[in-house]
C-alpha cells in the first residue's frame, strides 16, 4: 500500500486514501467500547438513540468512545466502558469482562470495537447520556428481548447487528464471565 492521504479532516473523523481506497478514521479517540449488560432482574439493556446517519433512532447496545476525553486519552478500555455505561444506562457494573474486539466496518472505517460484559450492575440513575445524547434506556427481558427486537425492527426502527454479538456472548459463551 501506498502512503495515506488526507481528503478531508473535521473535529471527529478523518477521510482518507490511499492508493484508490476512501476510507474513515477518528480524530479524537482510540476506538469505541460496546456494553453487553444484564440486570440482576435478567434483563438486557438496550439504548434507543437517533443517528443522523440513517435519519432516525437505531436500538443499539450501550456503547461509547475510548480515549476521547481530554486529559484521559490513554484511559484504559474497561473503565471507558464502565464509564459509557453509567452514562447512557444509569447501571455501575461492579466488574467488566473483556469478550473480543475488531473492526466493525473494515472497508469503511479503521475503527476498532472492543466488546464488554458489565457484572454486577447496581442501579444508580436513570440514565440517558450527556448534554449531547438523547438516549432511550430498555431493560428488556431475556426471554422476551428476540421478539421485542423483531418488533422494533417491524415497525422501522433498525437494530444495531452488534446487539446480536452482545446476544451470543451473553446466551453461548458462559465461559466469558
């Protein structure tokens, strides 16, 4: 490959190519933290929020930016995801377990994904995220969560396929708690 090069630069994303590949990277963080959280009533949490990318809410697991914060941009992942989590969900995990990590969109975006169980959550707010966010928080019953997301999906709303991740980790993978 050749050398990169610099399309375009705003605050948050860089556009990029090199040789004839256009790709995304972000400016001010080193990758994102996604959440895979049940609470002790054995339900999943889910946040509703919408993306000006596809023009309305998308159902998504809670998530957030590693590495974003002035001052803390070497912050460890587990405590952004710790962190992420309080904000949007209102639940503090007592412990978080690393699953697995990569590119979500290899062919457009050099982000890296670095997925999260949260144990031992306790209650402390209502959630909803910052100033910035306008987040809807669903604790969503295990068995219930498989039709409460083919609903939201039949009405519109899409579903983030990371919330089926979570799903696998949480169902087939015990061994990572």
């Amino acid at each position: 490959m050749n050398d990169e090069q610099t399309l375009y630069e705003g605050d948050f994303l860089r556009l990029c190519r090199t040789d004839t590949w256009e790709y995304v990277k972000r400016v001010n963080a080193r990758g994102a933290a996604v959440i895979a959280a049940v609470t002790p009533a054995d339900e999943l949490l889910l946040v509703e929020q919408p993306r000006p990318a596809l023009g309305g809410p998308v159902i998504e697991l809670p998530a957030g930016l590693v590495g974003d914060i002035e001052g803390a941009e070497d912050e460890d992942r587990a405590t952004a995801a710790a962190r992420e989590l309080e904000e949007e969900t209102g639940w503090r995990p007592n412990r978080m377990v690393y699953l697995t990590g990569g590119p979500p969109s290899a062919g457009l975006s050099g982000e890296i994904l670095w997925f999260y169980r949260a144990l031992d959550l306790t209650h402390v707010h209502a959630g909803g995220g910052d100033d910035s966010e306008d987040i809807t928080v669903h604790a969503v019953a295990l068995d219930q969560v498989d039709a409460w997301l083919a609903e939201r999906e039949a009405a519109g709303i899409p579903v983030d396929p990371k919330v089926y991740t979570g799903l696998y980790f949480i169902r087939c993978r015990p061994d990572r708690v």
